[in-house]
C-alpha cells in the first residue's frame, strides 16, 4: 500500500483524512460479519478528530500509520450504546407508507435529533410497538481495521467537518462554524 503522495502524512492525527477498510462483526462467539467494506468495494473515508465515526474506533486509530491492521472491541457503551428501554413506543399505524407491517421490518423516519431508524416490534390493527434504538444498541462489537491511506484534510473539508470530493474548494462550501 502506498501513500497519496510523498508528502503524505505518516500518522492518524485530528485534521487528517483517512481511508480504511473494516470488517464489523458482533463480538458474540458466533462472530457474525455485520457489514465488510472490502466485500462492498467501498472503503471509509473520515475526517479524524471530527466525530465522523465511534469515538472508541477513533481512539484506537490514533497514531497508526498506513498498512496497519487491527482489531477493535467496542463494549455498547463505546459504540451505539445500551439499549434504552424507553425507546420503545405505541406508534399509529398510519405512520407507515406500508399496509403489511411484520416484526424485524426497519424504516427511516425523522425523529427530534435527525434521521433515526425504527424496528417494527408488533403490528396490531391500529397501533404499532416500535424500538427507535439503533440496531446495533447494546451490542458488544469486533472491528477488523486495515489503514489504507493519509492523508492532510482540505480548507474545505475542515470548514464542512467531514471528507469531501476531490477537488472541492473552500469557497464552494459553507463553513458549518458561526461566525
């Protein structure tokens, strides 16, 4: 693996962008692979330092260089959190786009602090037992971490908080702080 180019970085530190590539596994004895960036030909790309990801996988990040590999034990509280019971809710069944509601069955919904996702729990005739925690709330997790790249964060991406397109220009972008 190489470098963006010979004045790249040469470790992860706060303004810097990194590309990696992860595995996420449930740390259960069964393992069971959640989701695996290689198999999806779509690396991570985040801006360290900024909260673009779980802030344990962060901290275990900090001061690698390209090539390394690692793996990460996130307890809940590291990673999505517990799960929190009061999160589960009576809902109107109205509120779903579908007629045929099923247990398991996931939708995306705005909720008071941004998008959030909701787990069908039950599905009577009128009202519907949902859970608003995140799907991998109170579950111990297992990342197997490979530093692809290194990078030094744009003007542009500073001032947005996160990685942006190649080429992206400072004066095309609105600079999230206030004034």
């Amino acid at each position: 693996m190489t470098l963006d180019s010979p004045a790249a970085p040469a470790i992860i530190a706060p303004q810097r962008v990194v590309k990696l590539h992860y595995r996420l596994f449930d740390a259960s004895e069964t393992a069971i692979v959640l989701d695996d960036s290689r198999q999806r030909d779509n690396p991570l790309e985040y801006l360290h330092g900024h909260g673009n990801i779980l802030p344990g996988l962060e901290r275990a990040l900090e001061g690698r260089s390209v090539g390394a590999s690692l793996d990460v034990i996130l307890a809940p509280e590291d990673g999505y959190g517990p799960r929190n019971p009061s999160l589960i809710r009576e809902v109107s069944r109205g509120a779903f786009p579908v007629a045929n509601l099923t247990p398991g069955m996931r939708f995306q919904t705005q909720g008071d602090d941004g998008p959030e996702v909701v787990t069908i729990l039950e599905a009577g005739t009128t009202q519907v037992r949902v859970d608003t925690n995140h799907p991998l709330a109170g579950l111990t997790l297992r990342y197997a971490l490979e530093v692809l790249t290194i990078r030094e964060a744009t003007r542009a991406e500073l001032a947005k908080g996160h990685p942006l397109p190649e080429g992206t220009e400072a004066t095309e972008v609105e600079d999230r702080k206030l004034p």
